[in-house]
C-alpha cells in the first residue's frame, strides 16, 4: 500500500513537507503556456513575514524565494474563480428538469 502523498520526507531527517508539487507544477505550466513566464526582467521587493514564506514554502515544497514568487503570481493571474461563477449560477437551472437520477 502506497502512503498518501501529504506526508512525503524530505532530505532533512524528521522533516515532512506537504507534497503539492502536482499543483506547483500545473499551475507553472498552465502560466508557461499562457506566455506569462516568457520574458523575466521585472523586479519585486517587499517585506514579508518569514513565518509566512516558510510555510509557504512547506505547503509548496519550492525552495527558491524566486521560484516562490513565481508561483505565487501565476496562481493568482491564472485563478478560474470558480467557486465566484458557481454561485452565481445558483438557480439558474429550471428546478424541474430532469436529470435522469
């Protein structure tokens, strides 16, 4: 029986990361397709908790501030907002339609 993935080790003894890197690596691929990681000259700067990057960084498993950045952006410029849509589509549907269940 395989282990679920949430628990996976890291290289640190005692040290367990969130595996998320199917997500990372959906959302970086869907913002490379979306020409958003094409030309990479712009700067940013800011202060932020470090309690909050290393979180994040353990949720992400990304270890790069960078690449964390990164991912974090493409997140939010490629988010569907579906949960928004889906609720606003509340009642839209004849309530007397038959949908064969």
């Amino acid at each position: 029986m395989t282990k679920p993935r949430e628990a996976e080790r890291d290289a640190s003894p005692g040290r367990f990361v969130a595996a998320h890197e199917t997500q990372v690596e959906a959302v970086m691929a869907a913002a490379q397709r979306s020409g958003l990681l094409q030309e990479k000259s712009g700067r940013i700067g800011g202060r932020v908790s470090p309690a909050l990057v290393e979180r994040a960084k353990a949720r992400t498993g990304i270890k790069a501030d960078t690449d964390l950045i990164e991912f974090a952006l493409a997140n939010i410029a490629l988010e569907d907002r579906f949960a928004e849509r889906f609720k606003a589509a509340r009642g839209a549907v004849d309530a007397d339609l038959k949908l064969g269940f």
